[in-house]
C-alpha cells in the first residue's frame, strides 16, 4: 500500500486485521518517510531494527487473530520516555550516552498491545521550553509553512508533533506539565491530550515537575487519541500517584452525541492584546459545539491571571529537586576535572556543562524559591493560589458544566530564531491557556479548528472533568467533525 | 524583589551549577526578571486556604516492608561515567 504512513490508527488498524496491509509493510513505509524527514530533525535516534522486528512480531500476532488494536501500529517515542538499551537522554547533554536498564511503563504497555518503535523524538531539553529551541540536538522544523522562514513545532513536545503532521509516524508519545502536548499539537495541526493526572503513569519518564507531568498520545485525529490513550492509561503499583481506576473503553465513549451538554466559555481567557483570528477561531468553535446541541455558558475562573507565576514557581521548585540526581555519578555526563578538584568542583562542572541555559535558569530559580527564607514567600503561597485555580474549576464543574472550551495557544507558530531575544517570561506566555489545566490535574485536549490567513494551523483546548477523559474525547470528536480540519503541510523537506 | 551578584553567586552553588564571575551580572538580572514576574502572587487573599499537597485526593499507597527487588549490580553500575569494583567512583572526599 503507497503511503501508508499517511494512515490514522484506526485506518492502520482495520486494514492490517483484513489482511490488506502487513505490519512489516507499514513500518518500512514509515521508516523511508521518516529518512526523507531528516531536514524536520524530528527524530532524534532511530531505531529501524527493532522496529522491523517488532513488525514481524505483530504480523504473526495479526494471523493469529484476537489482535489488539495497536498491534502493528508504528509509534514515535519523545526522547523523555525511558526505553531499554535504546537512547534516552532527554534532549540534554547531561544524559548522552545514557542507555536505560528498564522499560518505562507506557512504552511497555504499548509495546505489550503490538505497538512498534520507529525511534526516539526531539523535544525541549528536560521538557523545558515552548519552541524546542532548547533541545541539545538543535531546533525541530515545523512542516507547515507560510513563508520562507522556518517555523517552530512548538515544544516541548515539538518533535512528536512534527513528526505526526509530516506522517512520518502514525502517532506518537508526548508528554505535558504545562502545554506541552497541547502547544505542539496546536502549532502542527494535531490532535494532542494531557490526560487527568494519575491516569497515566510516569513510572520511568524522566521527570521534570512530578506533580504536574503526565504522559499522552500525539496523534491524527481524536479517535486515534481515544486508543491509544487507552493502552497508554491504567494503575501502576510503580507510580504511587498512579490512581487505581479501571480504564474505560475510550473509543467506545465516541458517540458524537452532546446534545444537552453544557459548555463553559471562561472570559479570563479574554486576553488583553489577543489575536482577532483567535477570538474569531474560538468564537467559531463555540457556533459548532452549539449547532451541535450544547448549551453554552459564561463561567469565570477568577484565579486565572495568576496560574503563569504559580506554574513557573511551582515547576522549578519541583525541577530543581528532581535534576539532583544529575551529578556526574551514576549515569550520563561527568566534566573532565583538574588536578586536585574535589566532588563539589565535579558537581558544579559536571551541571554547568551538561545542562542548558533554560534548564540551569529554571534549576536556579526553583533552589531559590525553595531557600531558607523564601519558602513561604514563594513556594507556600504558590501552593495556596494553585489551590485557589483548583477550587475555581471545581466550582465551575459542581454548577453543571460538562467540559470548558479555550483557544490552545494565544498565537499560530512563530519562527525560530524569533524569541531568541525575548525575556524567558515573554516565552512563558505560550502557556498561558494550558497551564491551569496541568496545575489544576484536570483532561485538556487540542483539537485542530482551522487555518489563519497566513495558512498556519489553530487549534482550541476542551477541559474535561477528572477522570472523564471519555467525555472529553467525545466533545472533542463533535468538535473535530463540525471544523471539518483536514488540512496537511505542503512537503519541502 | 531584586537578586544582586552575591545572591546570584550562592543560588547557583546552592544548585551546584559553576557560574563564571563575568556571567554572575547577567544570571542575576534574569532572576530578579522572573522573581518580578512572580510577585503577583502577593496580590491573592490566600488567607485560610491551605497549601496544596495532593493534585487529586488520594492516600499515599502503602506496601508490605519486603525486598522486591535487587541482586542487580552489573545494571545498576552500567551507565556510570566511572566504576571499579562494583562501586561507583568519585574524587576522594575525605583526607
């Protein structure tokens, strides 16, 4: 089958259980498009051989019937996740020549349904940046384009996001603590969702703030996202944050079917100097969801304008502490030392070199809000406020609304290069509708809504209530219906 | 709230980051950019609210106090910069 690696999931799916496709058939289809993809610098370490081999595995899985539904499917995987004897540093230098002993638990899980490995995906160093531009293997190229200027993919995510939108994999993992599936997805034209926090488990994905990371799928459409989430979700004794919930059956939940539903539209997402085509796109998107027989609400989320600074005190603190472990000991980089250096002079070498700009700011910032005499300050009231931005949501859900509509991000993608000279909080503004959703452990999904006029990719977040991921996904697949996106990058790479 | 150089200096040991003296000027009016950011938070009446521990209320797990694992040297030691023995290696820390 020509172009095969152009397939969503359930189209892969249906046509390798009939017999009309092999797995070995799709995966080889993927690794020729993703050897022409190299000018995206979306994937970072291939794996072809194990890919292949998995193929074949899934193929003899396929005859033998019963199959399940990833089974055969060819997967990119960010370069956070934990894979073993394969490449896992995470975009920094501080981890290079770092090769995991063990299995993180989703890629097992999906490894386990049949999925297949076609290699390891660029991202922002430790999940730290909104342009992929702090990634210690260079810059990922958005296949869209409007000009002659490169574009970001978004991040931290953007190498998972690029390589879906170019159909160099059939879907991939991301990971989000403050936007980090949903930004991407949204710059690229994807679908992309942060599932509620504790559904997936982080058992073996390098961590960056623990109690806002959490894993998903990267994916064509929002039924693929309803699969695959669905081998990615369930407890895990390795993760005590990891809630112990049956997983529903996700696809199933699709019925396009809101008729009654209520949706909230929150006006402290009514950014002061806001794009007209975002308010028109999100303007657009609640004519559909209404058209398609919600009620649509006014709600307010007063604590909004505060959920940037509480994010960027609570996630480096967090950081700061996890990154400890990188100190030139047990794996990834040590500095060369000089003659009478002791193990501090290794540490503070070891670290300068090893990590980037971002990631030693946010390392930084997060030591500091954690000293002795600003704990309280920062860190305590940052804990406090995020308890405030929880409780408006949950107030928001207790008066009858079933899911919240915003735009994904306040802008379509930029260039790289441009927010080369921008203040670290300028960048920080990318999250800006993403954030609450990771400080509150809600499900947020990016569905792709329309094109703006220079021809680049919008997309809108759906906020779900905790643990109805099912729901959510259903609000987004009417969405996706109604806007009808099926736009695709012109190929220049 | 602004960072001064020497502030500057000990966050960054406190990090154990080496920060070279001519870049202490920069790194700290970076910070106090970000600190300024942050001081918003002063604006919110958080009195009353407790500071949040738990994204979703849950009780921490609890599991028997036995050994599941171990006997797993040559794997955990594999991707050290520097073992012998079956030790990790560092520069001598004690005269």
């Amino acid at each position: 089958m020509m172009g095969a690696n152009k397939l969503t999931i359930a189209a892969a799916r249906d046509a390798l259980r009939k017999g009309d496709l092999t797995a070995v058939d799709l995966t080889m289809a993927c690794l020729t498009a993703i050897d022409a993809g190299d000018g995206l610098g979306a994937f970072v370490h291939k794996t072809p051989e194990i890919a292949l081999e998995q193929a074949r595995a899934a193929d003899a899985r396929l005859a033998a019937g019963n199959a399940p539904s990833l089974c055969g499917i060819p997967l990119g995987i960010k370069d956070l996740f934990c894979t073993k004897g394969v490449a896992s540093q995470a975009a920094s230098n501080i981890l290079k020549g770092f090769k995991p002993e063990y299995e993180s638990t989703v890629t097992a899980q999906l490894f386990g349904a049949g999925a297949v490995m076609l290699g390891k995906l660029n991202m922002d160093e430790f999940a730290m940046g909104s342009s992929n531009e702090t990634s210690c293997y260079g810059p990922v190229v958005n296949p869209w384009r409007c000009d002659d200027r490169e574009l970001t993919p978004g991040g931290s995510s953007g190498g998972s996001a690029a390589a879906v939108a170019a159909d160099l994999c059939l879907a991939a993992t991301g990971t989000d603590t403050g936007g980090s599936i949903r930004q991407p997805a949204a710059f690229t034209g994807i679908v992309g969702i942060k599932p509620t926090y504790g559904r997936v488990s982080r058992w073996g994905i390098v961590a960056f703030a623990s109690s806002l990371d959490q894993a998903g799928p990267m994916t064509k459409t929002v039924r693929d996202a309803a699969i695959m989430l669905g081998c990615m979700a369930g407890h895990d004794p390795k993760d005590s944050t990891s809630a112990d919930l049956a997983v529903p059956d996700f696809e199933a939940a699709l019925t396009g079917d809101i008729r009654g539903r209520r949706i909230g539209i929150p006006r402290e997402y009514r950014m002061d100097g806001m794009p007209a085509e975002i308010e028109k796109l999100w303007a657009a998107g609640t004519a559909m969801l209404r058209d398609a027989g919600a009620e649509i609400v006014d709600i307010s989320l007063p604590h909004t304008k505060y959920a940037l600074p509480t994010y960027y005190v609570v996630a480096p603190a967090e950081a700061s502490s996890n990154l400890a472990r990188y100190d030139g000991v047990r794996y990834g980089h040590r500095a060369k030392l000089a003659a009478g250096d002791g193990i501090t002079e290794m540490y503070e070498k070891t670290r300068a070199e090893g990590f980037g700009a971002e990631v030693q700011r946010r390392v930084m910032i997060g030591t500091y809000v954690l000293s002795a005499g600003f704990y309280d300050a920062y860190y305590n009231r940052a804990r406090k406020v995020r308890a405030l931005i929880k409780r408006d949501f949950e107030q928001a859900f207790a008066a009858g609304v079933d899911a919240i509509l915003t735009p994904a991000t306040p802008s379509a993608a930029f260039g790289l290069g441009e927010m080369a000279n921008a203040s670290p909080v300028e960048m920080y503004l990318n999250d800006v509708f993403t954030v609450t959703v990771n400080l509150a452990g809600l499900p947020g999904i990016a569905v792709p809504v329309g094109l703006d006029a220079q021809g680049l990719p919008l997309g809108l977040q759906l906020i779900g209530r905790p643990w109805e991921e099912g729901d959510l996904l259903n609000h987004a697949y009417v969405l996706e219906r109604a806007a009808g996106f099926v736009a695709k990058p012109e190929k220049w790479w | 709230m602004a960072i001064d150089i020497d502030t500057a200096r000990r966050v960054a040991h406190l990090a154990r980051i080496r920060v070279e003296e001519d870049d202490l000027a920069a790194l700290a009016g970076e910070l106090s950019g970000i600190l300024n950011f942050m001081e918003q938070l002063g604006e919110v009446d958080v009195t009353g609210i407790e500071p949040m521990t738990s994204v979703t209320p849950m009780r921490l797990v609890r599991r028997a106090d036995v050994v599941t694992d171990g006997n797993i040297q040559a794997q955990i030691l594999a991707n050290a910069p520097d073992a012998r023995e079956g030790f990790f290696a560092v520069p001598k820390v004690v005269e």
